[in-house]
C-alpha cells in the first residue's frame, strides 16, 4: 500500500510539474505577443516595462490592479524612471535595470520581461554607465577591426581564386 501511494504520490509531483512549465511557457508566449503588439503599435520602438507591466497587471474592464502588490510595483517603476530621466546626462535605464530594482533579481528570469540570456546588470551609477559605454564602444571597435580585416582576407582570397581560374 505505501509503494503504490508513494508512486501516485511521485506521478501527481511529475505532473504538477509540467503543468507548471506548460503554463510558464503559455505565459512567456502571451507576454511576447503582447509586446510584439504594442511594438508594432508604437512604430518599431520596443515598449518601456512600465507599459508592459500594466498592460499584464491591469484590468481595463474593471480598471482595476490584479492586486495591490502590483499597483506598488507599476507605481515604484514610474517614480524610479521619472527620478532617474531627470538626472542630466545619464544613460537611460533599461528595462532589465529598472525590473531589478522594482521585482528584484531571480536567476535567469527578468521578472516582467520573462527568461533572459544570462548576462550581469549594471548599476546605474554615473561612473559605472559611463564605464560601462566606454567597454561596449571599444568591443564595437574590436568588431569593426575584425570586419575589416575579414574584408581585406576575403578580398585577397578572391583575387588568389581569379588568378587560379586564369591559370586553368
């Protein structure tokens, strides 16, 4: 008796499970197509995590926030976005940034935004951005050396099979 309870108890573990990661993933799917509509809705400019979050936490039917929790959360977003633009000559935060500092971090998963590539935020101190697109405009220099060189080996090689073709 206990083998067979521990082995419908295991099953039902297993299945909670995936349905679990079957939801997660219908709920990743839904927030992409949202995001792909208000994308499309403002011109090709991907929405800020604001209008994202509300548009996931905020029924217009009822006009009213999914809990209170939520309407905290959207407002902390608004208020962090206004106290951080207003601040000359910062790099805008984005929306990685700002879910952080309003969701909080959980591991591999931007909480708004969904699964993310793994990569370490930045803070948004002046120094560290300012760091921060010094490193990134010298790894475009990297890259744009590379091509070039590519260019010029992709060149030299055409020559050499021109020269080949000529011989034959």
């Amino acid at each position: 008796m206990r083998v067979a309870t521990a082995i419908a108890l295991g099953a039902a573990v297993v299945r909670a499970k995936l349905l679990a990661d079957q939801e997660d993933q219908e709920i990743e799917c839904l927030v992409a197509t949202i995001i792909e509509t208000q994308t499309s809705a403002n011109g090709g400019q991907l929405p800020e995590l604001p209008c994202v979050y509300k548009s996931t936490h905020f029924n217009d039917a009822t006009k009213q926030w999914i809990s209170l929790k939520c309407e905290k959360n959207y407002d902390n977003m608004i208020k962090i976005q206004a106290e951080h633009y207003s601040q000359p000559s910062i790099v805008p935060i984005t929306s990685e940034e700002l879910s952080v500092k309003v969701l909080k971090r959980r591991s591999g998963y931007v909480k708004g935004l969904g699964l993310r590539p793994s990569f370490s935020v930045k803070t948004t101190s002046a120094s560290t951005n300012s760091d921060y697109v010094r490193h990134l405009e010298m790894e475009i220099q990297e890259q744009k050396d590379k091509i070039q060189s590519q260019k010029g080996e992709i060149t030299s090689q055409k020559h050499e099979i021109q020269a080949r073709k000529k011989r034959n």
